[in-house]
C-alpha cells in the first residue's frame, strides 16, 4: 500500500520490506524491459528501475517522485537512472517516453477530480504516439479496505535489528468512492506510535475510462489480477493499459 506516510525519512527505509518484490513488479517489469524510454510516476525506492537496468535495460528511465526520503533510497541502487523530484503538476515532458507506468496503486492517492485531469493530461503529454500508460486501482467491487483494521499487523525489521509492527485501520465511514485510513507504526525506536492519515479514490471503470478518454486515451488492454485475469465484479484490481486515443 502506498501512502504518503513515506515522505518521511524515517519510514521510507521500511516501504521495500512491507512490500516486497511480487507478482504485480514482474508485470510491470516485463512492460519496462521492452520499451526504450520509461517514466516511472511514484517510483518511490526505485526499485523497478533498478531490476530493469540490472537485467540489461539500456534506454532512458527516469523515476518520478514527490519525496525526497523515498529517493534517498533510489539513489543508493539506482545508478544510471534519472531520479527527479517533484510530481506531474511541477514537472512536465514532451512526447519522451515510449512507456508511464505507475505502480503501488499510486494512481489511488490522486483524490480530486481536478488532480486527476492534470495527472493524466501530463502523462499523455509526456508520451509519444505509440507510448503506452500502465496503471493499476484497487477495484472498488472488491472492498479491500473492510481488511484495513488493527487485527492485520505486519511485522518488519529495523535497520538495528529490532521489531515494528505496522496495521491499517480505517478511520471514517466510507464517502462515495474515497476511503480515509491510518498507518501506525510501533516498537523499533519509537517511544511512541507513529500514525499517518491517508486518502485514496476507489474509481469503478466507468469514471476512470470517462477521466482516461477526457485526456485522449483510450483503454487498450485490462485485467483483473497479475495473471492477466479477466476484470470481474470481484477481482482485486483494476489494471489498465492506455493508448493515446
């Protein structure tokens, strides 16, 4: 789960570890290692980019990301990639990239309606004709955050060898398509909990493909899961392969 809780330079060290690599980064991979030049919007620690350069990428990428903390960690494993700060409101390209992916259900943390029409303009912007945009949402029919509550802790390792426990909980009652939540954080060096108040959109097909054509693109391909999967009324995601239209 992505949040803003890691701008903050002393939880972004613990995103990797609460997410590690799966089945959803060899998707996105396998799009990124056959495209010449890749925008990463949200790329957080980096580590997309890094795998793609590893395993032989050798065109442009160039990371994007709001929080300096996240690209600390980018730098250390990231050589040879442009790490750039900021977001699609203050940074823009023209027809650059072959390729805008963005991961970790990113594209949940633009809330407004307004944000999202300036996010997705500026992506279009940055593609070329036959560039591609490759995202994912939570499918709202799925209700993934009746599971956000105290009863589900992860448990991960401080850089000093001791324990954190990390739960999600939700803190309002659900509006329409946005969710309120906490991330807290316990043990390791804290003397107290830290808590982090988040807000995702939850967009069904219909307002996504409507924002989507808005900006010109229109919806190439989409899957329900990591698999491939058909998109169902239960599925756990919405993943979505946008063309300029």
């Amino acid at each position: 789960m992505v949040d803003r809780a890691f701008a903050d330079a002393s939880l972004a060290r613990f995103y990797d570890p609460l997410n590690p690599w799966g089945a959803g980064d060899d998707f996105y991979l396998g799009f990124v290692s056959g495209a010449r030049s890749v925008l990463d919007i949200g790329c957080g620690t980096g580590r997309l980019l890094g795998r793609a350069r590893e395993t032989g990428h050798a065109g442009r990428l160039v990371g994007l990301d709001p929080a300096a903390a996240m690209l600390v960690q980018a730098r250390r494993d990231g050589p040879g990639i442009e790490w750039v700060l900021g977001d699609l409101r203050t940074r823009r390209w023209a027809g650059e990239f072959d390729l805008a992916v963005m991961t970790g259900h990113a594209f949940q943390e633009l809330v407004g309606d307004e944000e999202i029409r300036q996010a997705l303009r500026a992506v279009r912007a940055a593609l070329g004709p036959d560039g591609r945009f490759v995202f994912e949402t939570r499918n709202p029919g799925a209700r993934a955050w009746e599971r956000w509550n105290p009863s589900r802790v992860y448990e991960v390792t401080d850089t000093d060898g001791s324990t954190v426990r990390v739960w999600h909980e939700v803190v309002e009652p659900v509006r329409g398509d946005r969710v309120t939540f906490t991330e807290t954080y316990r043990g390791g060096r804290w003397d107290r909990p830290v808590v982090c108040r988040s807000t995702l959109r939850f967009l069904d097909t219909g307002a996504l493909d409507g924002f989507l054509a808005e900006a010109g693109f229109r919806v190439a391909e989409r899957y329900g899961d990591w698999g491939r999967g058909p998109l169902t009324p239960a599925a756990p995601e919405i993943i979505t392969v946008a063309v300029p239209a």
